[in-house]
C-alpha cells in the first residue's frame, strides 16, 4: 500500500490539474450535470465567476477510477485550484459560505 | 443500495470514539444522507483530512454503496 506505482493514468491527471487554474472532475458536463453534487459544484463555480474546465469522468473510465487514488478521495466532483486538490462539493460549499473560495479565486487572478 | 442511519454513524463512531455524529435522512429513502460530524479527533487538521478521516470510517462504502453522504465536519468547541 504504501508504495504507489505512478500509472499512465497518474500522469495524464497531473497534466490536467497542473495544465488549468481551476479544474473540476465531474459527472456530465457544464451544461448538463449528471449527479446533484456535481451539479451544485458548477452552480458554485458559476456563481464564482471563475473560469474554470470540466473533466467528464462519465467520458473516460480511467479518470473516472484514477481520480479517486490520485487524491485519496473517493467520491466526484473534485475541485484542483493551482495544481492543489481543494474538495468534494460539500467542502467547496463550506469554503464559499466562509468566503474562502472566493480569496482563492481572487489570489489567482493577481497572480495571474 | 440502502444503508441504514445507525449503520453509518457506529461505523464513524467506531473509528472516533469521541465523535458527535448526526445524521439526517434527505430523501426519506435510506439512501440519501446528510452526515455531520464533531469529533476532537479533527483538531489540527485541514477539511480534507477531516473529510478522508470519515470516509476511510466508513470503508469503501462511500463512493459505492453510499452514494449520496454530504458531509460537514467540525471540531468540538
């Protein structure tokens, strides 16, 4: 267990989270969210104003899998903010009513 | 798949014992939760090791077999 092979997989996911700002690992699409909480992660999002991609792990089995070991977490939607795993749903609603998803959006546009 | 309530919060409880678990059934159809969690075991730590603290709690079951657990977390004040 405590040795973990860096798969193909591994490695394409990085690629994705380091090559965006803001990446969400969800069910469905923007547009046409499949789950409920992936659902309330892009009306978050929305309401952020950020821009941000969409991963559909519905489209890709081997993300679909792979996310969940990637960040030791086992459930999807999932939030990267600067390369960093930020949270599931619940913990993006938590950070935006503390207003601290908000302070990470507006620390990105200045470094940006 | 269905989990009962009192299913959930012995397996929280039983990997912290401190735990102040409640939980409220969404959809009234056993499948649906909402779980908060207060436990002095989370001292210290960031929402996502609070949040993986419960989940490795409950097994391989979220994700599978409980799909729809929103969760909160927080430490005892």
């Amino acid at each position: 267990m405590s040795e973990h092979s860096h798969s193909a997989t591994d490695t394409r996911i990085a690629e994705i989270v380091n090559g965006n700002q803001v990446v969400l690992f969800m069910k469905g699409t923007p547009l046409f969210p499949q789950c409920g909480f992936s659902s309330r992660a892009i009306a978050i999002l929305e309401h952020l104003g950020v821009e941000y991609a969409s991963v559909d792990v519905l489209q890709d089995m081997e993300i679909r899998q792979g996310i969940k070991s990637f960040s030791d977490w086992p459930t999807i939607p999932q939030l990267y903010i600067g390369g960093e795993f930020v949270g599931g749903s619940d913990i993006m609603m938590e950070m935006f009513e503390a207003g601290e998803l908000q302070q990470m959006v507006e620390g990105l546009k200045q470094a940006g | 798949m269905a989990m009962p309530a009192n299913e959930i919060e012995a397996l929280i409880r039983t990997a912290l014992p401190g735990a102040e678990v409640t939980i409220t059934d969404l959809a009234g159809d056993g499948d649906h939760y909402a779980a908060h969690v207060v436990a002095p075991e989370f001292a210290g730590k960031s929402r996502i090791a609070q949040h993986q603290m419960v989940y490795r709690a409950l097994g391989g079951r979220m994700g599978g077999e409980l799909h729809a657990l929103q969760l909160t977390t927080a430490v005892p004040t």
